[in-house]
C-alpha cells in the first residue's frame, strides 16, 4: 500500500509475538487442525491458541478448579469460549433454538449475550468445538471473526421502535460484517470439512483487506440511531451515527478513534472516545469501512500490542492527518456532519409497538446470562417462546434481549409464555440494576482480577436498599463493571463504574456521560465492598436532594467537585 | 549360599571355620553325596559325628552308598500371577537343597512337558484366579494335563499346594484340578493336597513340612524336615526385618485424589515413607497393606449382636488378646461371608434359616445371600445368636492383606513408596458398602497417619532387563499404576527404548490418572506414546483394545522388534478383551492363522515378554 503522505511513516518497533504468530500462521492455519486432535491435553499450545482466537475461539480454564486440578496431577480443566458473530444482534428463532440446544449439548448449559450483541458459549471441550462450530455454520451463523485481530462483530442499534430503520441499518451492519470478514479458506478447511486450497494462488490475494498479518489489534465498528446511543458509538474504532431525514435513512456521520481497553499502572494506555469527522451516504459507508480498516492496517503499532488500538494510532499522528489519509484512500471527501441528539443509552423494556404494527418485547437478562436456576427457568422460557416465534430475537447493547416482530396474532400467546415463565423486564428492580452492565471475568475469563457477573448483582443487593431509601428507584443509573481494565462492559462510559484489581478490590470511576459522550473519571482506587459502600452511600444521597431538574448522575458528580471531567482519553489519567 | 557362624549355626567355631572353607568348594554332585551320607551317617551311627570330633571323614566320603541319586531329584513347579507360589515355590526350593535333594524348580510355562514322563518327585504350587482360572503361567501346563498328549504318570509322586480365596466360588480350585488330574494319569500323593485361604501362611507351612517329611520318608532318611517348618515364614526378602508376618508402619506423606471434581470415582494417590525400614522394591512390585474395617461397621457389629466392645478375646490362634473393638476392627474380616463362615456360624445360632440355606437344594440361594453381603447382615438376618464374642470371632477369618501395584521407583524416590487406590462404595442390600482397605486409605489415611505395610516382590511383572527393548505398557484405570513405577524407573535408567502406553477410563476431563505426569514424561521423551480412550465421552464406548486394534500395524512393528508387553488392570473383562485384541493384530498384521497368532502369542509370554499383573 502506497504511502500516501511521506511526512507520516508508520511506528516502526519489532513486531510483537502476536506479528510472529500471525505472519507464520499460513493465513489463521497454525498447527490447529494437529494440536486440535492431540488426544492427551483439551488445551492447545499458546501460539494456536492466539490463532484460534480468529476462528471465534478463546480457550479458557475453569480458574476455581486450577489449584485442586494441579494437585490431582490432572491439567486446568481447560475449555473453550465459543462466540457467535450476530451483526447487530439479530437471530432467527430457528437460530435461537440450535444455540440453545449446543449450549447443552457441547457447553456449560448456559448462553450469554455479549456487550458486544454476539452469542458466547462456554465450557465446550477441544474434542467438540468442530462440532459445535460446524452446527452454528449449518444454521447459517458463525464465529469467524468474532475474536482476534480483525473486525468484531458489528454492532447496531436494535430500535424496537423504528421498524423500517431498524431493518435499513441493520442491512449496513450486515454487510459491513460481509465485507471485513477474513476471506482465509482456513477456516474452512478446518472446520468445515472444506478442501484444502492451494496456498498463494499466483495473482490471488488471499486477504484483499487484511493482507497475511491481518490488522494490529481487534477493531470494533458500531451503528447507533439516535437519539439512542445503546451500542455506546463513541466507544467504537469506527462509529456510524443514522441520520434520518423525512423518516428515511440520509447516511451516517462518522466517529473514529474510540476505544474502551487499557492496563492498570500504564498512563499510556487510556480509554477513549471517537471524534466525528464526517457524513457519508448508506452506499459509502463500506468503502469508508474498508479504507479506515486499511489505514489502521498500515499504521497502528504492531510492537507494543496494549498501543496497538487504533484509537491510539489516531492519538499518535492526529486526526487531521487520519482525515487526509482516509479522503486520499476514498478519493472523494466526507461531507460535513450533520447534527445529532442522543438522550440515553440504556433500553426501555417491556411490550412496545413498532411503527410496521408489528410488537416488541424487552426483557431484563442480568448480565445477559441466558440460564434456567431453580426459581427463575428463564432459558426454558425463551426456547418456549423461540418454539413459536415467527419474528426475530435481537440482543441489546445492554446484555438483554427483544422478542421483536410479533405479530398482533402471536401476542397474546409470548406474553403467555413470558408470564409463565415469570420472563421479566426488570420492572420489579430498580432502574439502577436494569441499567447495569457486567463482563464474564471469573471462573472463566483468563484476564479477570476480579469477580464481575458473579459479583455485581450481590453488590447491587446493598446498593439497592440505599438508592430506594434515597427515593431514587426509577432513576436510570449507567452502572458497569469489569474484572480486568480491557473494557468488555464499556466501564469507562459508567456513570459508575468499578474495574477489578484484585478479588475483591476494585478501582471506582464515576462522571461518564449518561448517554455515552463522555468518559469517567478514577474516584478511588483498589476498594474493597465495605469502602465501596461507605464511599457511594453519601454521594447518592446528596444526589437524590440535589440534583438539578432532570440531572444526570455522572453530571451531578462532576458539578459537585467529586471528580473532573474528562473531555478527552488523553486526560482520563489527569 | 548363607555363611555359617557361630551364632546361625550349632556349630563351635573351628567347625564353623572348616566348613566355611569346605563347603564353598564342593560341587553339586559332591553337596548330594554328602547330605546323603551324612543324614545315613545320623541314622546309624547316631552321634557318631559328635561336637568333639569335628573332622570330616573325608576319605570314608567313598565308602557309604547314599541314597539313590534318582529318588533325590525333585521338580517343583509353580503357576503364579501375583508371586506368593512362585516365592513358597522358591523357600521350598531352598529348604530341599539344604537337605541335599536336587531341585529343579521353574514356572509351569517354562517346563518341558514331555520331560514329565521321567519326573518322580514334583511338587505343585499353584494359586486359582477369577472364576477358578490357572494363572497365566499355568495355562500352557494345564492344558497340556488335560489333552490328548498328556501321559501316564504311574511312577509319579506327588502333592499340591492351592493358593485362593474362600470368598470366591471355585475356591482352590486350580489347584483341584491338578491333584485330581495327576491322580487319574496314574501319580500317587506324596501327602494330601492342602488349600490355603489368604492367609496363607501357616497352612503353606504345614504342606512344606508335610511333603519334605514325605519325601524323606520315601528316601527312608531321617526326618530332618522340622526345620522347614519356618520356610513359609521366612518366604519374604530377608533384607528388612519388616515382611508380611511383621509389616512396618509407614507414615502417610501425601494422600491425593487424583479424579477431578465431578467425576463418580475416587482414586488416591497415596505416598509412604520407607525411611529406615530397609524396605526397598523393583517397578512391578506390589504393596501389601493391612487395613482397618470400617469403624462405623464394627460398632454396627458389636451393636447387633448385643456384645461388648471392651471385653477381652482372641485377636489370633497364638493366643494373643485383646478387646472385641480392636479384634473386629484390625484383627478379622467381617465383610466378607463364605460357606465355610455360614457353616461353622450356622452352630452358633438357633435361627434355623442359616441351617436351610446351607442344605444342598438351596446351593443357589445360599449364593445369592453370600453375594454382597458381610457378618452384620448375618448378625441381623440369623439373630438370636446366643455366643459370647470370644468364641464367635474364632470362626472369622484373619483380615488379610491387599495388594496394590507400586506407582512410583525406588530409584526415582529413594525411601518412598507410592501406589494408587480406587475407592469402593457401592451400596447393596439397603446399605452403604464400602471396600475395607480402599476406604480406609480414602478417609482414614491423612498425612501422618501410619499404615502397616509390605513389599511384594512379583518376579512375572519386570521391566526388561535390557533398557533398549521398547515397552507396550496397557495399563487403564488404576492399572496403569506400575507403569507410572516403570516410567520413572527408565527415566532414572536413561533407558534408550522405545515406550508406549495406553491408558483409559471414563472421562477425560476428571478421570485421566496421573495426565500431568504423563505430559511431562511425553514431552522428556521418557514416554514415546500415549494413547487414550475414554468410555464415556463419545456415544460409542472406547477402550484401550480398540486404541490396540487402531495402531495395529506399528504395535506389530513394535513387537517384531522385540518389544516386551505388559498388562495391568481388570482380570474379567479388558486383560481378556486385550488379550482378544492383540491376537487380532498378531493375526492381520502378521498374516497368520489364528493357531499361529496364539503360538506366537505363548511365545512371547514363555520368553517373559508378555506379562500381565491383573486382578
């Protein structure tokens, strides 16, 4: 790739060992489809692990069980985390159902609907990924892509109210997917049975996007329509904000250079949010894409992995220069942004009408983990209702889940089925809780410090009673928290927010945006849950008898002096 | 050959000092010579010989006939899977030589049969297996007594020694099967046959004594063979003063369950401390362990029956005592019922349902009661039992020793011993079971506990003595234990030959016994290969046999390369389906017919390069 302006070279380095791995891989092959076979460990060597990563795949161990197993003589209890890419979150009944049957087939009998609007699965062993992955392909989903250094799974707005936008702009997020999906025949072969092809055809470019080390780092690309700002658009590499004019879809205006990840102890490493550079019409949104992925392909740091997001690649040579490169690249320039108005982030749950006649249902999935325990038989519920629905299941920026497209006919008969199975859209919690994001971490997750889904609703249990006495129960609160600092629930956009250092000690955040446009500020460092309630208690209450009109926490938190505002990733640290 | 002092001997210490320099020198025939003449000597010149003439007639050493060289020759031979016949077998060996026979003493398998024509004296120690099956070594003999082949044997004299186990159906009964077989070719008992229980000892001491006495008898020499008395006693390595008739008591170092959460076994692996014992093993060796029963079923058992744990009664035929609650928990098998406990047990109740059940028409239902059932069901189903605790326990059985395959080396871990044990509990008859000794060492064995234990030397499991010889090693579930032994001992060897195992179990993911031991063994290259099959994780079960079929063509390429075999595990169903299995490969990868397969099969097994330790 030409190098467009000569003043500005790529940051040179030596290529990390992720570069090495990559480059040596033979298009995403690696040893995989041997060490997958190797009957005498359910683990697979780092370096195709990294790989498998590409596939859709993360090979994780049950962390509780690391001790006991290692005195057992016997190896982690190594499994593996299966994502489903589901652009904007959108999945058929029939697909619904083959998800449900895998995750008790192969895995741990439970499903979880990612910030990210992706299907995981855990638990499944080595001997039954190809199985599973190859089941999820005949139901005409996949998991290529869903992790490693590519384009994730693009995220999209689920808008239960605007059914024609809805379905527009979910097409762009399909095809967005379509288009930055690795072409490497690779997974294939490996998991599908495909013929082998000949590497390196003359003339053929196996990654026309991607070329053979694909990009630095993952990069994430989401579609927000306002005044909804649920898929957190200011928190994507690359946000595509509706602009709608007389009802129709006009284009979108363009964010670049968001980003959520960072390292504890690491200044040069921060949260940051997208800029909007432009608008583009639908038919140049792809090409947008497409030219923004190359330019990060080009010049993100492929040294140091924790700078390799492209948020800071932007940062690094400023985003004049990432206008200039992108309109060389297109050769054709962003029009001027249009304006836009986003008033919340969060979803309104329970039955609404769409403007198509058709009915949507919200409901409340804590921490998006779709499982049937003994009071609450929740995943039972949603394959009975899956049995009969003829719409669609959209799964939300927020971890839950829409029943959409119900026909007037098909009503009464979910509602039945969701009333049976006591499915809820949270109505019985408070806003607080409905609004609150969570990541996997522990057991599972090899990156987490600290408890996340396990923990955040116990805490919640003793927030609760003080947001209640604090009259604050239908106060919408954007709360998160992750067990590790690489941002998988968006913590850097809580209002409040806790980051996971240690078990049970977290960094506490507050002062992000309610709607997503800004990020939040450090409050107090490594706290354990008895400093954590000692520290919000008052702040709560001084919020519930001074706030402003309809005041924002994270607004008010800032007006009072607990924290600054960050304007910018560069001084989240300061 | 044992040095003769003073103190180990009657001797005073210049006779000790001449024969010391005389007797190294003689050679065998000379040796013979001498103990014939010696013991006629005895009979009639009786202290002809006395303290104060020590010379040896050496020159008159010409003159005496000693008994007929012929009549002084005696075969013993043994058929042993887990050595306890083949070391009886060897003491035996041992104490006729110092008698001045000539004893040819071998495994049955390495026997030439049609030399049995021309045997006057043999000797037979043989134990019974499973369903009242010879042991692997026995096999080829067996079947040869009982073919076409077999010849008449009217000048043989002979008697049997049984090794088994009362609790089993066809209780001795290899050892029936020889006595009467040898009976009906024409050979006459030198003494009766004698059947022995686990505990094994005393009788196999008697039968010693019994066939030594015989054999003199018949040579009309003096009866010498008191003495022989201990030889059963003294079977064991004389290197440590610890034996199966004296364990010692090791300290439990580790106690680990080596099945991951979620599994629906148990299996321990155990570490003990053989520091200062004088203990010491070879990879193969087993573990003896004396184990407690379970205290709960001995209250249970002093409970049913009325009695007093504190009262004092006999923990032994020796005569030692000591309370009921020691002699039921360390003393006597209380779970274990056989038709001879029922008989002698049916006289000391006046329930009359024991007595029916014992009479011949109810042969099956007497099986199905003993079937499961231990000495609390009989103390309930039979009560009133009006029998004072001292006499009923002289009706029970001593609590006998298991054996449990060594798991580490001696030379890997000096001073350590390791083995691996699966828990029984299985509830039968409305109530919890549990194994005597695998519980034990589940529940009652922590670090520093101590465990009366022993080694067991078995001679028919041993790594090749060559360590450029590949190793097949089959070993699933806690078969694969020695192989654990073997491994480490290559490793301490640098053994350069080639090895492979094929382990199995149930799952993967909490059943794969000592896996990290494995990885890092495959990844040193101690271990060549490895393969696994796990029954229960595929809809189709899979056992080591089908892995065996599945690399059939280079397992023959191992063994024409002069691999050695070894099989360790389950009797009943894999040592035969292995069996099976490796026939099958011989038979398609060699290109032979079925007999050929099997032949060479017994080859393999004659040349000690297929052995098997199973149970």
């Amino acid at each position: 790739m030409a190098n467009h302006d000569p003043a500005v070279k790529p940051i040179g380095g030596p290529p990390s060992d992720v570069e090495h791995i990559k480059i040596e891989s033979n298009y995403l092959r690696g040893a995989l489809e041997e060490t997958l076979r190797n009957p005498i460990t359910g683990g697979l060597p780092e370096d195709d692990n990294r790989l498998l990563k590409f596939h859709g795949s993360y090979m994780q161990d049950d962390r509780d069980l690391r001790l006991e197993r290692e005195r057992s003589k016997l190896e982690p209890a190594y499994q593996f985390m299966l994502r489903v890419v589901a652009p904007g979150g959108v999945a058929s009944a029939a697909q619904w159902l083959v998800l449900d049957e895998l995750a008790h087939k192969y895995g741990n009998g439970t499903l979880r609907l990612t910030t990210r609007q992706a299907f995981q699965m855990h638990g499944v062993l080595k001997w039954n990924l190809k199985q599973t992955i190859k089941t999820i392909n005949d139901t005409l989903m996949t998991t290529l892509a869903a992790c490693g250094d590519v384009n994730r799974n693009v995220m999209s707005s689920p808008n239960p109210y605007q059914s024609e936008l809805h379905a527009e702009v979910n097409e762009w997020a399909r095809r967005l997917s379509d288009h930055l999906a690795p072409r490497t025949p690779a997974y294939h072969e490996i998991w599908l049975d495909g013929e082998k092809v000949v590497d390196s055809l003359e003339g053929v470019e196996i990654e026309p996007i991607y070329g053979p080390v694909y990009l630095p780092r993952k990069f994430k690309i989401g579609l927000a329509v306002p005044p909804s700002n649920d898929v957190d658009v200011f928190s994507q590499d690359l946000g595509l904000i509706a602009v709608v004019q007389d009802g129709k879809l006009a284009g979108f205006n363009v964010a670049v250079g968001g980003g959520m990840g960072m390292t504890h102890g690491d200044v040069n490493t921060y949260p940051q949010l997208g800029r909007v550079i432009g608008f583009c019409r639908p038919e140049q949104v792809i090409d947008v894409a497409e030219k923004t992925v190359t330019i990060q392909r080009d010049y993100g740091n492929r040294s140091v992995r924790k700078n390799a997001r492209f948020k800071y690649t932007i940062d690094r040579h400023g985003i004049e220069w990432f206008q200039r490169e992108l309109h060389d690249r297109l050769g054709w320039q962003l029009e001027e942004a249009r304006t836009y108005q986003f008033d919340h982030s969060g979803d309104r749950y329970g039955w609404v009408k769409g403007y198509d006649g058709k009915w949507n249902l919200t409901l409340y999935i804590q921490s998006g983990r779709i499982h049937d325990t003994e009071d609450y038989l929740l995943m039972t519920g949603l394959r009975e209702i899956a049995k009969i629905h003829t719409g669609e299941f959209r799964l939300t920026p927020n971890q839950n889940v829409i029943i959409a497209g119900v026909t007037s006919a098909k009503k009464r008969k979910i509602a039945e089925l969701a009333a049976r199975y006591g499915l809820t859209d949270g109505a019985m919690h408070t806003a607080l809780r409905r609004s609150a994001l969570s990541c996997v971490a522990l057991p599972t997750c090899g990156l987490a410090m600290a408890e996340a889904e396990r923990y955040l609703p116990q805490l919640l249990d003793k927030l609760e009673p003080v947001i209640q006495e604090a009259g604050l129960s239908e106060k919408e609160i954007v709360i998160r928290m992750t067990g590790c600092p690489n941002g998988c629930a968006r913590p850097a956009l809580g209002e409040i927010a806790f980051i996971g250092k240690a078990p049970g000690r977290y960094n506490l955040y507050m002062g992000a945006g309610f709607s997503g446009d800004r990020l939040n500020k450090l409050y107090k460092e490594n706290i354990d849950e008895r400093e954590i309630l000692e520290t919000l208690t008052p702040i709560i209450q001084q919020y519930a008898k001074e706030r402003l009109g309809g005041e924002h926490f994270g607004d008010f938190v800032i007006r009072s002096g607990y924290v600054k505002a960050t304007t910018s990733g560069l001084n989240f640290h300061k | 050959m044992v040095q003769l002092h003073v103190t180990n001997s009657p001797f005073s210490e210049s006779q000790v000092e001449l024969l010391n320099r005389l007797v190294p020198t003689l050679t065998e025939t000379q040796r013979i010579w001498l103990g014939g003449y010696l013991a006629a000597l005895g009979v009639n010149a009786g202290a002809a010989v006395s303290a104060a003439e020590p010379s040896v007639p050496a020159e008159q050493a010409a003159i005496p006939a000693a008994a007929p060289a012929a009549s002084r020759e005696v075969t013993i031979l043994f058929g042993s899977q887990t050595g306890n016949c083949q070391r009886l077998a060897t003491s035996l060996s041992g104490k006729l030589k110092e008698q001045g026979f000539s004893v040819n003493l071998s495994a049955m398998n390495s026997f030439k049969p049609n030399t049995l024509k021309k045997t006057e004296n043999l000797l037979l120690l043989v134990s019974t297996h499973g369903e009242g099956e010879p042991p692997d070594n026995a096999r080829s003999f067996y079947e040869f007594l009982y073919s076409k082949r077999a010849p008449q044997l009217e000048g043989l004299h002979y008697s049997v020694l049984g090794l088994g186990d009362t609790s089993y159906e066809f209780f001795c009964q290899t050892g029936k099967d020889f006595d009467q077989r040898l009976e009906e070719l024409g050979g006459a008992r030198l003494s009766p046959r004698i059947d022995c229980d686990l505990d094994y000892d005393d009788p196999a001491a008697e039968w010693i004594t019994q066939v030594i006495s015989a054999l003199n008898a018949r040579l009309n020499a003096p009866n010498i063979a008191a003495a022989a008395v201990q030889a059963a006693e003294h079977a064991d390595a004389p290197a440590s003063p610890f034996s199966r008739n004296q364990p010692y008591y090791a300290e439990v170092l580790e106690n680990l369950n080596l099945n991951g959460r979620g599994s629906d076994r148990e299996t321990r692996h155990i570490e003990l401390s053989l520091e200062g014992s004088g203990l010491s093993f070879e990879p193969g060796d087993s573990l003896g362990v004396y184990p407690e029963n379970h205290p709960q079923l001995v209250e249970d058992l002093i409970t049913a029956m009325g009695w007093d744990a504190q009262q004092t009664v006999p923990l032994n035929k020796k005569g030692d005592k000591g309370t009921l609650r020691e002699a039921l928990l360390r003393h006597y098998e209380i779970t274990v019922l056989t038709k001879p406990l029922l008989e002698q047990a049916a006289k000391l109740t006046s329930a009359p349902g024991l007595q029916e059940l014992l009479l011949p028409e109810r042969q099956q239902a007497l099986k199905d009661y003993i079937q499961g059932r231990d000495l609390l069901d009989l103390a309930v189903d039979f009560a009133p039992w009006e029998v004072p605790a001292a006499e009923f326990v002289t009706i029970l059985r001593k609590l006998p020793a298991r054996l449990y395959s060594i798991s580490s080396s001696w030379s890997a871990n000096p001073d350590e011993v390791h083995f691996t044990v699966r828990a029984v509990r299985y509830e039968a008859h409305g109530r919890q079971r549990y194994g005597v000794c695998s519980v034990h060492c589940a529940e009652r064995a922590e670090p520093g506990a101590k465990l009366p234990v022993f080694i067991q030397s078995n001679p028919n499991f041993k790594l090749p003595a060559n360590p450029d010889a590949p190793v097949i090693m089959i070993g699933p579930g806690t078969g694969v234990a020695p192989f654990r032994s073997f491994l480490e001992e290559r490793e301490v060897q640098g053994a350069a030959g080639k090895t492979w195992l094929f382990y199995g179990d149930r799952r993967f993911v909490t059943d794969f016994l000592y896996q990290t031991d494995w990885q890092r063994m495959l990844k040193d290259g101690v271990l060549s290969r490895l393969d696994v099959a796990f029954s229960r994780d595929t809809a189709e079960k899979v056992y080591v046999q089908h892995r065996l079929l599945e690399h059939s063509r280079e397992l023959y390429a191992w063994l024409q390369e002069g691999a050695h075999i070894y099989v360790c595990g389950d009797e009943k169903h894999m040592a035969h389906d292995v069996h099976t299995a490796l026939l099958t490969v011989i038979e398609e990868e060699g290109g032979m017919s079925a007999e050929a397969a099997a032949a060479y099969l017994d080859t393999l097994q004659q040349e000690q390069r297929y052995q098997r330790d199973v149970y």
